[in-house]
C-alpha cells in the first residue's frame, strides 16, 4: 500500500517499472513509474510524496523550520514575507511565521536572537508555514534526501 501526502490518498500498487520493464524491488535513488489501483489523476498532484502507508507514512506539514540565506533582496525582510518555496516538485508561498535566530553563513553560529528583519547576505533559522498544504522531511529524520 501507498500513500499520498498532503492530500492523503491511500491506495494498492499494481506495477513498478523502470525504463518500461516491471520490477519486483526498487532501491533508494532508482528513478520508477508506478501504477496504481482506484485513483483518479485529478487525486494525485505534481508535489505530492508517495510512501510506504504502514511504514512511516508522508504527511502533511502544517508549519517547518528553515535555514535560509538572503541572497539578493531589495530591503529588509520581516515576519510575515512570504517567498514562494521550490521545494522538490511542489511550488509554494510560504511565511516567514518567526524570524527565530540569525546565523554566520558558513560557521552556521548563533549571531542573533529574535531578529526583527534579515537583509540581503543575512542567514538565519526561520519557523515557516506553508500557504497550501505542503509535504516536508527533516533533515534529521531524512538526511539522504539533503545530499547534493
């Protein structure tokens, strides 16, 4: 059984298959299709995470934390901002809920406490919430899935 985050979509497998031959076992990182039983293509969405229904499913997140870097930005940038996230295939408006902490872009030291706006060239740990319903994965829980 598979299942679909966010929109929570729990269905059967009927084939796996890589380069249009079926297999009977996929590994981490093999690019697949798969078939599945009894959804529309209306149900499944380009951002959607498919998982395991009995083993760690995905869900939806209502709120993650971030390090972000400003890159080039005119201005300041406050709580509230809501960039759009290009986060896998989902793309997304997400706000800045709480400016928590601004950090040295390389060493990733606390610099600051609470700040009330980061600027261009700034990093910083930031609590985000998604406008629309949105999949994520910790760094902690995942870290294959940060691997450049």
């Amino acid at each position: 059984m598979v299942t679909f985050a966010p929109v929570n979509v729990t269905t059967e497998v009927k084939l796996v298959e890589m380069h249009h031959e079926a297999l009977s076992e996929v590994l981490s990182g093999d690019n697949v299709g798969f078939n599945v039983k009894n959804v529309s293509v209306k149900d499944v969405r380009r951002g959607n995470v498919a998982g395991d229904s009995k083993n760690d499913p995905p869900m939806e997140a209502a709120g993650f934390t971030a390090q972000v870097i400003i890159l080039n930005h005119p201005g300041q940038i406050s709580a509230g901002y809501a960039p759009v996230l290009d986060c896998h295939t989902t793309h997304i408006a997400c706000k800045f809920a709480e400016l928590k902490e601004k950090i040295d872009r390389r060493s990733g030291k606390k610099l600051e406490d609470g700040p009330k706006f980061l600027k261009s060239g700034d990093a910083a740990i930031v609590d985000m919430v998604p406008g629309k319903p949105m999949c994520v994965e910790s760094f902690s829980d995942y870290p294959p899935l940060f691997v450049i």
